[in-house]
C-alpha cells in the first residue's frame, strides 16, 4: 500500500497538546495505525502529553528539535528516530530556525 501524503489534506492543529504555534499534519489513520507526515514551524511545540494507550515512533526528516521525555531532554536532528514507548510522556519542542519536518507512526496497542 502506498501512502501519498500530497493526496491527504493538510490539518493545522492549533496548541496541539496544550503547544506553542501549531502543527501542520498530513494524517492516515485505517484504525490500526496513524501515520503522519507533520511540520513544525520554528518556536512551536507539541505539548507534553503521556501515551497510555499506544506508543509513537518520530522520525525527523528535516530540521532539529529538543525532545522532552520522561524529564530527560534529548536534541533530534534529522535522521534520526525519536520512540516514545507505551506508558510514557513526552514533548517536542522546535526551538531551531527552521521547520521540523517529521514522519509519525501511532501504533493501536
């Protein structure tokens, strides 16, 4: 199956989780999975929010962030894949000059 992100509408997610700014995501969801294709401008954030139910895979394709997980803080940078496991909280903070442009994958657990 081929998931073609210019072919889903784009939704802005305004303060998403209680953030800063907003969250611009092209979202699949087929109930087993969301797949997201998201873009952080510079000084927005998602706000720290536990995944009781599921866990979240954050796969940074372009730009950097500061990952606030369980109170340890991380730096993503492209390339790199940041897992939030099931039961634990986190925030992602773009707090670069340019966008994060990130891949998402929410597993249903």
């Amino acid at each position: 199956m081929i998931i073609d992100f210019d072919q889903i509408d784009e939704t802005v997610l305004k303060s998403f989780q209680g953030g800063e700014k907003e969250v611009a995501a092209h979202m699949f969801n087929d109930g087993l999975n969301k797949i997201m294709f998201c873009r952080l401008v510079p000084g927005s954030s998602i706000g720290e929010h536990t995944h009781s139910a599921n866990s979240e895979i954050v796969y940074a394709l372009s730009g950097a962030a500061t990952i606030i997980i369980d109170g340890a803080t991380e730096k993503l940078v492209a390339g790199q894949c940041h897992y939030c496991p099931k039961g634990h909280t986190h925030t992602i903070i773009n707090d670069g000059d340019a966008d994060l442009v990130t891949l998402n994958v929410v597993p249903q657990q």
